[in-house]
C-alpha cells in the first residue's frame, strides 16, 4: 500500500481533524486509563497491574491494530503491530502502562487513581508518566485509521508493565525476538519538554544501578538503656557508612568510580549552557532553596554529564508515636547510582560492594543486595529521524524543538540501539513542573493535543524519508555517538 504525495498529505489534513473534533473523547479514555492502580513495584497491584494490559491491548484492538498481551514470568507485555506497508518504513513505538507507587497519599489534593481535571491540566498517577505519553501515540494512530482506513507506515507497539521496576522481563524478549521487533526507528514519550512552547528531543540519558545496603548486628532488638554504649548499633552503623559515601565537594567518595567518566569538551558544555534550565530553574523546579553537588560544573551539567550517588530511602528501628529504647538488629538504606557514558552498571556495582567492605565497622556485617542496572544512552542529533523529528514538532506545537540530555533512566533505550540495532527518538510530552513519581503527578492537556498533532506529522515525516531517497537508505544502526557497546543487565526492583 503505497500513497502518493497528494494521497499522504490528504492522509495528515484528515487525521488532523480528527484529532482536534475528538479531544474531549481521548481526555474521557484516558482518565479511563489512569483510574488503574498499575503500581509494579507492589505485588498486590498485579492484578490491576494484569487488568490494566488487558484494556490497553482491547483498545488497540478495537482502533484497528492487531494486539495481543505478551505473558512473563512478572507484569505482561503489550504487543500491537500493523504491517500493511510493504517495502515501507517501520517504526517501533514504546512505551509502558505501570506507575509508580502514590505515597505520600496524604500530599494529594485529589486521590491519585480518581484522575481529576483542574485547569488545563489533568491530575493522577500515571496521568504524564507515561500514560498519557503513550496515549498521545495511539491516539495519533486511531485519528489516521479512523480516517485514511491506514497508516504512512508499518507500526509495532511495545507497551511494558515493568518500567518503573528495571524492564526485568523485556530485555529478554527483545533478545529473543530481534526479527518481530525489527523497525527502523524507535519512538519514545517517557521524559520532560523545555517548557510549555518549547518542545525537546532528548538525545543522552544516564544509565543506573539500583542497590539496597544492609547492616546487621544483635541477633534480636535490645534494651538501649542496658546495652546502649556496650554494643554498636546498626543502624548509627549504616548512617555512618552512608554519609562517606560523598566527601565534602559533593563527589562520589569510591575508589576507581570516576575513572570511566567521560570529559566533555567546551562545546558540548557550551551547548547545554545555550540550552539547557539554568540553575535558577533547576532549584526552581525542585522547590528547594539551596544547590547541593559537585563543585566545578552546573547543576544540569551536575544532572546530566555527571554520575550522581542518591539514597533513596532508610529504614531501621522504631519510628512510630512516642519513644521506644530500642537497639534495632538490622538496619536498610535503598541507594541509586546514575551513571555516565562510559561507566558500566556491573563495574560500579563491584567498587561499591568494595567500599562498603572497607567501611563496614566491627561488630556488625553488611550485605549488598543488587536491583538492576541499566547502561547510559547516547544519540546522534544529526541522524535523518532525528530531523524528521524536529520537523514533526515545528508542525505540531509551532515551535523548533531543542535538544536535550536527561538525568533520568529508560532501560529499554540502550537495548534498542545495541541488540536491535534502532536508532531511538526520545520526544516527550512532560513539563518540568508535571511532578513525575511525587505526589500531584499531572499532564498538561494542551500536550496531549499538540503530541497527537507532532506524532501525525511525524509517521507521515518518517514516510518521506524514503520517498524522498531514489532507494531506501537504512535508516536502523547503532548511532555513531552512542554509548559503550554494554548490554542493559536488570534485576530486581528499582
């Protein structure tokens, strides 16, 4: 099914319009979308995580896609395809269903799966990440096959339920099935714009380790006032290991850890000085009155050219009303590695579990446990999609898009450059202030809108890529400035 110029052009102005008459009805579906709890990281949400893949996989069904839910050994896998293109472009769209937990629940003006509108925008877990991401992609899709009866291009949907806890179980599948997935180009919604009129194509993005740290001591709680002083604590022990974890310039206190970490140049850094939040911004955003970090570099460079070390949580002891005289027996800190190119998740993984040895006092014993790893991606701002990309945003939100790294961490990225050989466009939809895993998560709905509109322009943009060459270039192939050549190793929960 080939289309002419004029056909195609016809295929966008339709589409178009359908869009726009049917903006109520896609804010009603995915209010739908978000009301299920599809919490990964908590295993009694898995069967609303289960529930949830079902619908997803009965709308794409029902607009025109043959879907189908792909089980694992944890959350299931949406899958959809529509390939009646031949000799066409295929684009891999990716995207995931699960949320992150709600808590604090008492922080929310509005219960967290009761998705309310409130202005222009709409409120609930998952409503930006990545629900209503990944629904701006469909939707696009039901507006040109409710319209032309067809797309510009082939389309496969991979949409997981296990994002937010390391894609454990899609690595694999994409191991396994290289030939199903086989797509030109990848898309991908799951990060933040510049601000409200200026979108962003991300183009580098930190890798991670997620590990859990714990120090053991008596084999039962005691009685502070009679073993307080005699015996060390763990969890006085676990804070003191914790806190030389960093020296006094904000850097990571490991031996060997920066060893791989690239130095950027002064254009590079030149650039994300022209393009990227200024500090201002940054504390801004964050709510936070003071800048904490690594001398010598900004706080986005801080965020996004360097690694960073955070604990994410800290449990041990009593903590409910009034006082308990307790020694606790154990004591856990939950800890988050985000790592630059070339930095390798497995390699961090054992000069941590080095250092904790080193720091770990007598009287109590330390075990690591390993979570999962992802490796840092990197993209290439002069490949053809990415242009294509850029020119699909200046359609739909009428403005040139900037291009940005992130700080943050989507596994599935490194795998589809090095197992599938995909270049990957990162366009997302969020707004610095959107509130991504914190509580009041929203989605501002004029992006929904003008999302829609950019991913119309961007499968017909992606059409003329080969019309426009007198024969089909491949556009797939890991990108010259990608990251080292590691594969994406995941485990555990992040």
């Amino acid at each position: 099914m080939r289309l002419s110029a004029e056909v195609a052009a016809n295929g966008v102005r339709r589409a178009l319009d359908y869009a726009h008459a049917h903006r109520a009805d896609f804010v009603e579906e995915l209010k739908e979308f978000v009301r299920f709890p599809s919490i990964s990281a908590q295993p009694e949400h898995a069967a609303d995580v289960r529930r949830c893949a079902f619908w997803l996989q009965n709308h794409l069904r029902r607009i025109g896609l043959a879907s189908r839910v792909v089980p694992t050994s944890g959350h299931p896998l949406v899958y959809a395809e529509w390939r009646k293109v031949p000799g066409g472009r295929t684009v891999l769209l990716y995207g995931h269903y699960d949320v992150q937990p709600a808590d604090p629940l008492a922080e929310w003006r509005s219960p967290p799966f009761e998705p309310a509108v409130r202005g222009e925008a709409l409120y609930g877990r998952g409503a930006c990440d990545d629900k209503g991401q990944l629904w701006a992609h469909v939707k696009a899709l039901e507006a040109y096959l409710r319209t032309a009866g067809a797309l510009p291009v082939n389309v496969v949907c991979v949409f997981e339920g296990e994002e937010e806890v390391g894609s454990t179980h899609l690595i694999p599948i994409v191991e396994r099935h290289r030939r199903a997935l086989h797509a030109d180009v990848a898309v991908i919604s799951d990060m933040r714009m510049r601000a409200p009129e200026r979108p962003a194509i991300t183009y580098a993005l930190r890798g991670a380790l997620s590990l859990e740290l714990e120090v053991r001591g008596p084999e039962k709680d005691l009685h502070s006032g009679l073993f307080g002083g005699a015996v060390h604590n763990p969890l006085q022990a676990l804070c003191e290991m914790l806190a030389r974890l960093h020296d006094a310039r904000g850097r990571v206190a490991i031996p060997g850890f920066y060893d791989a970490v690239r130095n950027w140049d002064a254009s590079e850094r030149a650039y994300l000085a022209r393009t990227g939040p200024n500090d201002e911004e940054i504390l801004r955003d964050a709510g936070a009155g003071q800048a904490w970090g690594e001398e010598g570099y900004t706080l986005y460079e801080r965020t996004t050219l360097r690694p960073a070390l955070t604990v994410n949580g800290i449990a041990g002891g009593y903590v409910g009303k009034g006082a308990k005289a307790v020694i606790p027996s154990r004591a856990v800190a939950k800890l988050g590695f985000r790592l630059v190119p070339d930095q390798d998740p497995a390699e961090v993984e054992r000069l941590f579990r080095a250092q904790v040895a080193r720091l770990t006092p007598p009287g109590v014993r330390s075990v690591v446990r390993t979570g999962f790893g992802a490796v840092p991606a990197l993209m290439d701002r002069e490949h053809p999609a990415m242009r294509a990309a850029a020119s699909a945003f200046e359609r739909g939100f009428g403005a040139t898009p900037v291009f940005l790294r992130s700080g943050g961490t989507i596994p599935v990225v490194n795998a589809l450059q090095e197992i599938l050989q995909v270049p990957p466009l990162l366009m997302g939809l969020a707004l610095p202030d959107d509130g991504l895993h914190g509580p009041n998560e929203k989605f501002h709905l004029p992006n929904l809108y003008r999302g829609i509109d950019t991913f119309i322009w961007l499968l017909d943009g992606i059409r003329r890529i080969r019309s426009e060459s007198r024969e089909q270039q491949p556009l797939a192939g890991a990108s010259r400035a990608s990251a080292s050549p590691k594969r994406v190793r995941t485990g555990g929960a992040r």
